[in-house]
C-alpha cells in the first residue's frame, strides 16, 4: 500500500529562546547554523506543516536582532517553500502581543497562522461571560488543490488566569476548577469545534493536530530548563488525558526531546540547541513526524504517527569539567585544563563554551589552602580564555566531609524517578544552588505541605 500521498508530514520544533545569551556571550553565529540546519530539514523532508510551540523568543522584549533572525527565517521559508503551512504559538518566554506581530513583516502571510495570545471573547449580560474563541484556535491545513489536509488547534501558553478567568471553568458556586480540568476544558473544548466545523475531522479522514506549551506530567525534566521550576509546583502539571481524541500533539517547553505515549502521538520536540550548560547531553534538532492512515479498524485513531529525529550537530562545542554534574578532583580538572591548551579551537561558530567545576581536597592537594588553589585556576584560566575557549562558569568548593553527597546526589534530573518523588529532587536542587547546603527544616517542611496539597488537588482533579 502506497502512503505516501496520503500521509500528512510535520516538522516539529520549539524553544528557540531567540536573543539568549550564554553567560553573556553572544550566539548569533550558532543561530545562524541553526538556520541553515533547519533550512536542509525543510528541504530534505518536504513537511505540509511546520510547527513552533511556543518560546520563539527568550524574553517579551526581544532584541532587534532577535526578530530580524526571525522575520529572516520565515521569509526565507516562505521563498524556498510557499505551499509550507507555519503555525507559531507563543510561550512563556514569549510576549504574546510581539508574537502576533509578527506576520506584519512578514512578505506573504498566506499559509501563516500565528497565535501568540489566548483569544477569548465576553458575552452575555455586561459582558460577564468569557469564552474561548476556539475559531482563533483552530487553523484548517488547506492543500493547493483546496483539500483539506488536516487541523491544527494552534493553544498558546496559557496563564493560570487566563484558564481561571474562563466562565466555562468555573463551578456551580463560582469557584475555580483546578489548572489541569481548565485546560482539559479548552482543549476538550476546541476539539468539538473542530469536529463540528470539519466534517472530515469528525470522522478520522483528517488528523486533528493540538499545539502547547507547558509541562506535561510524567515528563522527564531536563536539567536546568523551565521544567524544572514546574515540577515543584504540583498544581501546574497537566496529564495526558486532557488531549484524548487528538492524532498528535506537539508540544513545547521542556528542552529533553521525548515521547509522552509509546506510540508517539504526544511529543515533546525539545530545544534545537543548548539553551544552557544544563542541556549539554541532549540530542538536540527538530523533529520529522510523518501521520499515516492506519485503516479504520480502529475508531478513536485511526492515524498511526511515526517520527523521524533530526538531530544537529553542535556549531560550538560545549565543554565541562569534569563531564557529567560532579564537581572534579584535583587531577582531573588540571590535567583537563592542560589538555585545552593544544585544542584545536574550531571556531567557525566561536570558541568552544566552558565550564569547570572544581573541588578543593585539603588532605589531598599541591595547596595549602582552597584561596590559593583558586588563584592557580584562574591563572590557568585566563591564559586560555578568549584563545581557546570562553568561559562560562567557574567555582571552586570545599571537599565535602561526612555522607552528604554521594551517587544518588549526582544522578542527572532525567528520569521519571525525578518526577515521582518531588521532595527528593528539591532536596537535590537545593543542594545544587546552594553550594551543598541541605535544605533547612522550615523550608522543607513548608514544601512537603504544599507538595502533599499538590499531590490532593492533583487526584481530585482525577477523579472529576
Ligand atoms: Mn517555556
């Protein structure tokens, strides 16, 4: 059986955090990389859609050069490929406002759906009713011939108060549903006005697409990235659930690219470079996701998703020392910064990023005191900043005595474990920021309650 013609093909991204700075340093040249990265998956995979879900820009007030990265980039899609749908949604990071904005300069918004804010309109007596406008949401995917390709419900971040503020998510007494009911609400919401508008949607022709940006539950945290944050606010997560009835949804967010589903519906494309030291380990790039047919043997999906990761290669080499999240003995970091001396210093996207972590032994070291071990670092230091490499952070501590630390401490923020036991990741991130310091008692018992609130507002969100 030929698919081919009837498959649909997305190319899923997120997480640009255009205008981010590393520690200061510019990163227009690996941007730039990306941009032709991007270009050679577009043209290599010949998507119908491209989808950005959200966190296009780092901050709500870009720089100038941030936004012309972006007016650049689409307008040279836009060139190479006019038939390309592009649906952007906005994100945390991002200003709503200036992500709508964009499409004033862009050369043809034919094919552009941009939605940047949560469009609602009031009704009813003084305007006290506020509803979704879920016609802002949806976006038909039309082919040249005028088929109907597939539809994407293009949800931008959504605010705790914007999902609050909606009357549908308030309960007989006036009080608010929880986050997660809210947002099921929306989507839920704006899958039955797919369906009632499409008839081909209704009835498994056409893959119906959702868009977000937030944190889904069981996700694995990345290290170091806005998940992070989330994952001790309990009431912020959202479970799978609430996209039951989509064929695939493309998510943004978290930078670790992964699966929510076995079966790839519910994705996370992750960050097409490093936003930060914490991402070094990922595989990071864009991702190819072809929507087949399945048949029709089975009613609820009748699609069957397969993905294909492009992963990019590294415009600038990031280094730590030591790898992993350690922070390194006396041997290991000299001989580490030694070896940088007689790197190579491929730089056509600037010198490599680094970052050195050591650790002062007073029963094991050349020096009779951590202050003058420091100096001797940074002396090492400066002589290969700015010739061999950039440096982006630098600490020297104390070896710790007793059995604080340890391997279960140093595991990477990366598995479901992390996600299921929040006290003892806060423990671990409290240590992280803290120079090793526990978490004094106060604090981690403020925090136990309000995870174990998390924990009861999140199974009666369950069972409702
Ligand atoms: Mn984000």
């Amino acid at each position: 059986m030929d698919n081919s013609e009837s498959s649909l093909k997305i190319l899923h991204t997120s997480d640009w955090h255009l205008g981010k700075r590393l520690h200061d340093y510019d990163r227009t040249a690996e941007y730039e990389y990306f941009r032709t990265c991007l270009m050679d998956s577009i043209a290599r995979s010949r998507p119908d859609i491209l989808l950005i879900a959200g966190d296009i820009f780092d901050t709500v007030t870009p720089s100038i050069e941030a936004e012309k990265f972006l007016g650049r980039t689409l307008n040279e899609i836009r060139r190479v490929h006019p038939d390309l749908h592009i649906v952007i949604t906005g994100g945390n990071h991002d200003s709503g406002r200036k992500i709508e904005s964009i499409s004033i300069y862009m050369e043809s918004c034919a094919g552009l759906k941009i939605v940047g804010e949560f469009p609602v309109a009031y009704g009813g007596e003084n305007g006290r009713i506020c509803e979704p406008l879920y016609e802002k949401l949806a976006y038909p995917v039309i082919s040249q011939d005028g088929s109907l390709l597939a539809v994407v419900a293009a949800v931008p971040y959504l605010t705790p108060a914007a999902v609050a503020g909606l009357s549908m998510n308030r309960d007989a007494e006036g009080g608010e549903v929880s986050y997660e009911t809210g947002v099921r609400n929306i989507y839920q919401g704006c899958l039955s006005h797919i369906r009632n508008t499409w008839p081909e949607a209704s009835n498994g022709q056409v893959p119906i697409i959702a868009m977000g940006h937030f944190y889904v539950r069981d996700s694995a945290l990345g290290d170091d990235n806005d998940g992070k944050g989330n994952a001790l606010g309990g009431e912020d997560q959202i479970g799978t659930g609430i996209f039951d009835g989509y064929n695939y949804v493309a998510l943004g967010h978290i930078h670790f690219r992964q699966n929510l589903t076995d079966n790839c519906r519910i994705r996370y494309s992750g960050s097409p470079l490093p936003i930060n030291f914490g991402e070094i380990a990922y595989r990071n790039g864009v991702d190819l996701v072809e929507i087949l047919p399945r048949g029709c043997e089975d009613g609820a999906y009748p699609f069957s998703v397969s993905v294909n990761s492009d992963v990019y290669k590294r415009a600038t080499e990031f280094i730590r020392i030591p790898r992993g999240t350690k922070n390194g003995s006396e041997d290991a970091v000299v001989s580490g910064l030694d070896a940088l001396k007689n790197a190579s210093g491929d730089c056509s996207c600037g010198l490599p990023f680094l970052s050195v972590f050591a650790e002062y032994d007073p029963g094991n070291s050349a020096y009779k005191t951590i202050g003058e071990y420091r100096i001797f670092l940074e002396k090492k230091l400066r002589e290969l900043s700015g010739v061999k490499v950039r440096l982006c952070q630098f600490k020297v501590e104390m070896k710790e005595s007793g059995n604080s630390g340890g391997a279960e401490n140093d595991r990477e923020f990366r598995s479901l474990d992390d996600v299921l036991n929040p006290m003892q990741l806060a423990d671990r991130m409290y240590r992280d920021v803290n120079n090793g310091k526990e978490m004094p008692g106060d604090v981690r018992k403020l925090l136990s309650e309000i995870i174990a609130e998390a924990e009861g507002t999140r199974e009666a969100a369950e069972n409702v």
